[in-house]
C-alpha cells in the first residue's frame, strides 16, 4: 500500500533512536490497551508483534502531540497495528472513478450555506464499524443514500452494506478488497438497496459471506441516479449544502491515530478510503470539512474526523474532491431537489410590442404540458420527453412523428427546434430555436417572468416591422441577460431549518402541498407533525397564517400548547424564498428560518 514506505522510514528511525520510556512503561500500557480492546493475541509472536507496533505509535503519539500541530493523535483500537497491518485490514486498493461517460456536476451559481452539519439530523446515521474488511466504499455508499433516502421521504432509513459487498460483484466492486461508490450506485439503480435491519453486516471478519437474495430492496431504491461532483472544493462545498456526499480520501497513518481537532497534514492524494462529507464549517478562523468515518465511535471524535478546508491544493485535502458522488431518488431528491426538472416554468420577451411566451408545465419524470405564444403559438398537453443520463439534454421524444403536436405547431409558424437545455444548478429549461432563420433562446425559469421593452428600430416604415431584424435583437436582448422578475408567484416545495437558542433546538418543515395546504413538522424540543393543514397567505405576500390555529383541536395548537411554545407569527420572504417561525419557547424567543430545498 501507498505510504508503507514513507512509514516504515519513520519507524525505522523510531526503532534505531532511543525509545521515549523504558520497556516496563510500553508493557503496562499495552496490556491496558490489550484488555480495553478485548485483543486475542493467540501465541507469543502476535503479542511481541502488537508491542512493538504499540511502542512506535505511542512515541509517534506524544512526539506529533508535544508539538504545535492544532491536533492531535491517540491511541484507539488500531494502536497495536503497524501502518501496513493497518491498510492491509481496513483500507482498499484505489479504484479510479471514470469520468468519461458521466455528467459532472459543478454547480455553477449555487451558493453555499456559511457552514452545514448533516451529523445532527436523520439524513446520518449512527456511525457503523466495517472491521477488518476493505468495505469502506460500501459504508461511504450508503451513507449517501440514508442521506438521500431522509431527503426525499422525511424518515431515516439505515441501509444495508452487506448487499453490497455479497453481491455487487459484476459492476468492479470487489467486496472486502475494495470497490467504488459510483459502482455501487449503478448496481442499487438496477437491484435496489435492502434496510440494514433485513440484511445485517456479517464481514467485519474480513471475509465476505455469500450473497443471499431473500432480502427486499426499500421502496424507492431501485432506479436511483447518480451524479459526480466536479473536482474543486467549491462545488463540494455546494453539493455537501445540500445533502451527505459519498467521498473517497488518501488516508495514511495520521488517519489511523487521529483522535481529536482539524487535521492539517492532508497533502496526499492517493485515495484508498471511502467515507462520507456530512459537513463543512470553521473552528478559530481554520476552515474544515466534517467526515463520518466507518471505524465505530470510539475513533476520533467520536467516529468523525475535521480534516482542512480551502487548501488550494490539487484535487483537495486528502483528495477528498476527485472522487465525490451522490444518489437522487425517485428523480426528486438530487441535490436541489432538482435531479430533474419539476413544477412549472416560464419565460416572456416583448419587443416592439412582439411577444414571445413559454410555459412548461411537468407532469412527472416523462411527461410535460408545453404551451408557446406570441408570435409562436401552440398548445401541447402531455407531451413525452427524455432527459438523457448527462443531466442537460432533454429532447422531445415524437418530435419527428408527422402528427406530433410540437412538430406541427413550429412548421405552421416556420420555426426548428435545435435544442432544449436543462441546468439543474439554475434549475432553468432553455429552448433553442431558429425562427425565419434567425436564433433565438428562451429560459424558462420556475415561477418567474421576462420582460424587456426595446425601441422602436430605425428604419422600420408604415409600422411594418422586419421579423428577421426583431428576432435579431430579440435573440441579443436574451443573451444579455433579460431583467426577471424576482418575486415568486407563490409558496411551493420543501422548506427546511433549525434554529438553537440557549442549548434549546427546534428543527422545522413545511411542505407545500397547494396555495392553502402544508405539511407541518416541527423537532427537537418542540415535537409535532400535523399533515394537511390549511393556510393563506396575506395580499402583502409575507404574513402567513394558519388558519385554524385557534380551534382548541387543531394539531399544531395542541403540538404547541403541549410543549410550552407561543407561536408571534410565520413570515415568507420572496426574494429569499424562505419562511421564518417566529416563537416563543419558556419566554425565549426564537426565529426559525426555513429553507428552500
């Protein structure tokens, strides 16, 4: 393994210096360390050889934790393993992820959060242990789909690794020695993923039980898609923003001894380990990501580690950014929730006094309304499409029938369609056109509108205007950058937060259902769940109420009551599309803010 020979120069070096105690101080210690850990050392030459391992680390120990470093190494249940014990156990062989074939997601105009914690929610799980298997890749794998999995249904599911390992065998994963993320989540696409509870891990070990078939995949796993992050630690941090991201990282023997703070020696870039992003934020002004690792609670801050942020170094700290991926479920649970396009969007021009409309309206994954007007007019209810596996193509699947009503409506008003685009990032559908020989582009957005007035231009007579000239400036006005509408038109989708006063924590969602129904779910001190409840919001386009919050049986009346909570009042802000809770919890006062996911 990588690093062995760079290690064994260490201890080299440890070995043929003087120890930093005497041989009765490693003994004691290791015995401790022997009983603590429940070690079976069989014979005489397994204990001298845990010694040994046992005496270079603790030297390696105090020496890095006597020096100024802003972390620090312990002892844990790896310490009687010399680094190539170690790697052999409980890393893999790197296996490059191909990205010639994928979509690369960099998430170009996506702003990420200041600082994210996915470990204090559902979306993570409680921190597992792999053993002594080279499972890594299959723990990182499904630690993104519990996190995908909480996204897109509300609840937390712990999945199974031992499917993965057993039998995800012809994708190039390879069980105990290794194997990818990207390969496991094209096999869950096909198989599906059992629950940990139905398939329990049985490989800690280090050898793999055969694959059983009796287990049933959870409701959604199957058909999943994946995505790859592009390789810099903005978009990673972009993607980490919205939801757990499965990553692979270069860990050598600091890993292997971290116990505690923001570990700064994170220069190699040779991946052999497979672990989960689930945050990112800064402790005294250095900048971290946050990692759940599969080696049990007692490892590092309590199963985590903080590794550097911002570097500037190729492929980022650890590697962590060459190898990033994540699942989307059921094609609404990507990041953004906008794995693929959903709800309404449209787009308008006007130019001298030629208007040019688009509205598409999906239906589901393979269906849309689509509506143009102006000077192109058709109407085209459940139309099928594809949106093709790079996340941006999408075409229109009849399109070349004779009958088809798309094709007929643009020959009537002599236009081709060259293209439609998709963006999950600006979470926008641009329609690529030639009309009269002349290009033009309309973004269609969700929920908003475009509107330009131009001049009248010169040289037009009688008020006849030249359509190719118009189109012209029309297709220029679009390029650069038609002024929208900011506001939205109204509440729609998932909005999420959490808010912490004074050790005090209450989570929130809503989902909206309509424009007079949410889903109502609050956490953590405050516990209610109450589906279907009936709201307005005002003429003001802020003031939201429930409306009927003081009926003595309302369900979130009664959820607040029950726990002590005065609700002042619930506010949605356009601009930022979020909705703020505004409350009182035993007199202390509290804004929840809810996201848009």
């Amino acid at each position: 393994m990588k690093f062995s020979v760079a290690f064994s120069l260490v201890s080299a070096a440890s070995t043929a210096n003087a120890l930093l105690h005497s041989h009765a101080h490693y003994e004691s210690e290791f015995n401790r360390h022997v009983v603590t850990y429940g070690l079976d050392l069989a014979n005489d030459e397994d204990y001298n050889a845990g010694l040994r391992a046992f005496k270079t680390n603790s030297d390696l120990i105090e020496t890095h934790n006597n020096g100024n470093h802003g972390y620090e190494l312990g002892h844990n249940k790896f310490s009687h393993l010399s680094f190539e014990e170690f790697a052999a156990m409980h890393l893999s062989e790197p296996v490059p992820r191909d990205e010639t074939s994928r979509y690369i997601n960099a998430f170009e105009g996506v702003e990420a959060a200041d600082k994210v914690d996915w470990s204090t929610t559902d979306a993570v799980t409680p921190v597992k242990d792999q053993g002594s298997c080279g499972s890594c890749w299959a723990f990182s794998t499904t630690g993104g789909m519990e996190g995908a999995y909480f996204l897109a249904n509300g609840k937390q599911v712990s999945f199974s690794e031992q499917q993965l390992v057993s039998c995800d065998t012809k994708s190039g994963d390879m069980g105990c020695n290794g194997g990818l993320m990207d390969n496991a989540f094209g096999y869950i696409k096909t198989a599906g993923l059992c629950s940990e509870e139905d398939y329990p891990y049985a490989s800690s070990s280090g050898t793999a039980p055969r694959c059983k078939s009796t287990c049933t995949p959870v409701s959604g796993t199957k058909g999943i898609s994946f995505t790859d992050v592009a390789n810099t630690e903005d978009a990673l941090a972009a993607a980490v923003s919205q939801q757990p991201i499965s990553v692979a990282v270069d860990a050598d023997f600091h890993w292997q001894l971290y116990h505690s703070g923001i570990m700064t020696h994170v220069s190699g870039t040779q991946l052999d380990h497979g672990v989960l992003a689930v945050g990112y934020g800064t402790d005294g002004g250095d900048n971290y990501w946050k990692i759940k690792n599969s080696w049990a609670e007692g490892w590092g801050e309590n199963g985590y580690i903080r590794i550097s942020k911002d570097i500037s170094q190729e492929d980022g700290p650890c590697g962590i950014t060459s190898a990033a991926s994540y699942p989307s479920l059921g094609g609404k649970s990507s990041l953004l929730g906008l794995a693929e396009p959903h709800g309404s969007y449209k787009g308008k021009v006007t130019k001298l006094g030629i208007t040019v409309t688009g509205q598409a309206d999906v239906l589901d994954e393979k269906h849309t309304d689509l509506k143009l007007g102006g000077y192109v007019k058709l109407e085209c209810p459940n139309e099928e499409y594809t949106l093709h596996d790079d996340g941006k193509t999408i075409t229109l699947d009849n399109i070349k029938d004779k009958d088809n009503c798309v094709k007929k409506g643009l020959d009537d008003n002599h236009v081709s369609l060259k293209s439609i685009k998709y963006s999950e990032g600006k979470d926008t559908i641009t329609i690529d056109v030639s009309v009269l020989g002349v290009g033009a582009e309309l973004i269609l957005k969700q929920a908003t509108g475009m509107n330009v007035e131009l001049e009248v231009l010169e040289g037009s007579s009688n008020g006849v205007i030249q359509m190719d000239s118009v189109l012209d400036f029309l297709k220029e006005a679009v390029k650069a950058g038609v002024q929208h509408a900011k506001d939205l038109e109204a509440l729609e989708g998932s909005y999420k937060g959490k808010v912490s006063e004074l050790g005090i924590t209450v989570t929130g969602q809503a989902d909206i259902l309509d424009e007079k129904h949410t889903n109502l779910k609050l956490g953590g001190y405050v516990e209610l769940e109450c589906d279907n409840e009936e709201y307005t919001l005002a003429d003001d386009g802020k003031t939201i109420t429930l409306d009927n919050i003081n009926d003595k049986d309302n369900c979130v009346k009664k959820g607040l009551d029950a726990n002590h909570v005065s609700l002042k009042s619930i506010k949605y802000g356009e601009q930022k599309d979020a909705i703020t809770i505004d409350v009182k919890v035993l007199g202390i006062g509290a804004e929840l803010v809810l996201n848009k996911v």
